[in-house]
C-alpha cells in the first residue's frame, strides 16, 4: 500500500541528513524525486550528505557479523559509485536515479518516481494526482514548516 507521510520540516542540514539515510534504502527500489523550492542549491548540498551517511553505514559494518554484513558492504559501495542525482528534467536526464525538481516541475513530472520528498509548499491537488499513479510500495513524505 503507498505509504504518504508528514513529517514536521527540520532545517535544511537536519532535513538532507533524513532524506539520505531514507535514501540509502529506496533508491535500489526505483526512481526518487525531490521536490525543492531551490533544487539546484539542494543538490550538491544532499549528494554530499548522502555519500557521509553511505560511509556511516559502511563503518557500522564491521561490528555486525555474517556474511550478510559483506554483502551489505558491497552494496552500498555499488550505490556510492552507480547512482545519478540531476536537477534537471527526466527528459534532459534520463537515467539518473535522484531528481530534484521545483513544485512547477511536479505536474510535468508526473508520477515518474518509486518515492517522493516534498520539502517546499506545492499543489496538494497534483501530489494527490501524481499519488494515485504510484506504485503500491511507493512512498510520498511531505515535510510542513514548522509551527512557531
């Protein structure tokens, strides 16, 4: 069943560190977008937080034992090396992984991805749209400013 969330909005450090540990879980499943009011400033920001939080899992590692803690190992050093992040439209960037779009790009998107991050205001009407069109095991987590 898709899995639709809210979640209170952290700062933007806080707000990258939990996109990409949730990341580091759903990218091998499907596509992910992002929407940000300022994807091209997020970008480099969250592609850097995410290779941090892949070398925290890697460090963890070690302590667990198993073969499964090897196989682990490799595949998040497969992911560190082979997956995409792009600000750029799906159809000037085909074959990346990780899409940043602005809340504009959402009803020209569509619903291309496995997983949705909205970390800005956008059209609840078309994330309901796009909503309807995932998948089963998607996931859409909207981050709400907080209250002061």
């Amino acid at each position: 069943m898709l899995s639709i969330k809210e979640q209170t909005l952290p700062d933007d450090a806080a707000l990258l560190g939990v996109i990409a540990r949730d990341l580091i879980g759903r990218v091998r499943f499907g596509k992910v977008v992002i929407v940000a009011a300022q994807p091209d400033r997020l970008l480099p920001m969250l592609r850097k937080q995410w290779l941090k939080e892949l070398q925290r899992e890697q460090h963890k590692l070690p302590s667990i034992l198993g073969a499964g803690s090897a196989t682990r190992y490799v595949d998040l050093a497969t992911l560190s090396k082979h997956t995409r992040f792009t600000a750029k439209s799906p159809y000037a960037e085909l074959f990346a992984d990780v899409y940043l779009i602005t809340p504009d790009q959402l009803a020209e998107f569509g619903p291309y991805g496995r997983t949705l991050y909205v970390t800005c205001s956008a059209n609840m009407t078309v994330l309901e749209q796009i909503a309807s069109f995932m998948p089963d095991d998607g996931s859409v987590v909207i981050y709400k400013a907080k209250r002061t």
